[in-house]
C-alpha cells in the first residue's frame, strides 16, 4: 500500500464536507474542521497535512485569517492552501493569492476538478524536494 497524502479540509459546510469526503477519500487522507479555529486547534496539536482546503466564510475564524496565521507560522507556512469559496470576484481571489494561498476555486465546483488541482499541487511542491 502506498503513502497517502494527507488533506486538511476546513469548512463550516457539512454537505461540501462529505462530498468532498466522498470523492477524495479513495486518494487521500482526509481530516475535516469546521471553521478555522478548530482547524488551527488541531495544527496546533502537531498534526501537518500535506495540502489545506479552506473556505472563507466561516465563524470564529475566517479562511483569510486563517490563510494569514498560517503563513506567519515558521513551522506550517510551507503546506500548500487552496481555498474553495462562494465569492467569485477577481479582488477576493487576488486577495488570497497575495495572502499565500496556492489556488481558488469558485464554489459550486467540480469535485474530480478539486482532485485534480490537489493532485497538481502536490506534484509541483513535491518536485521542488525531490532534487
């Protein structure tokens, strides 16, 4: 059996939750917060996925707060964000690519598209360590 990558999907949405769960589950090992406090909760705890999904509309801690704590933090500033959101202006988008998120996709979206974007993510962090 191969490694799995280990995916961090913070979104106060249960349904885009198990949908995700779902399509990406046979690929990944997928660990689900609901907002970006208990997201942090658990980083905090010693745990580092190998890629983060974040929406941004959440409570208690917003996807670009969350964006912004991550890439403060010497130690988690290197796992690649994407951030899935409802928000499908270029100012909003451009916003989380200047806060250091890695890709955004508008919501609704296409699961198998997700995965893709995941997958390319991962290939290109991974071909920066492999040399």
């Amino acid at each position: 059996m191969k490694d799995q990558y280990h995916i961090l999907l913070v979104d106060d949405d249960t349904f885009i939750r198990k949908v995700l769960r779902q399509t990406l589950k046979e690929d990944f090992i997928i660990t689900t917060q609901a907002n970006g406090m208990e997201a942090m909760a658990w980083l905090e705890q010693g745990n580092e996925p190998n890629l983060i999904i974040t929406d941004l509309q959440m409570p208690h801690l917003d996807g670009q707060e969350l964006i912004r704590l991550l890439r403060s933090s010497s130690l988690l500033r290197q796992i690649p964000i994407m951030v899935l959101s409802v928000h499908d202006d270029s100012q909003t988008r451009i916003r989380c690519l200047e806060l250091g998120a890695d890709d955004f996709i508008t919501k609704p979206f296409n699961p198998l598209e997700v995965r893709a974007k995941i997958n390319a993510i991962l290939r290109r962090v991974n071909s920066h360590y492999s040399f």
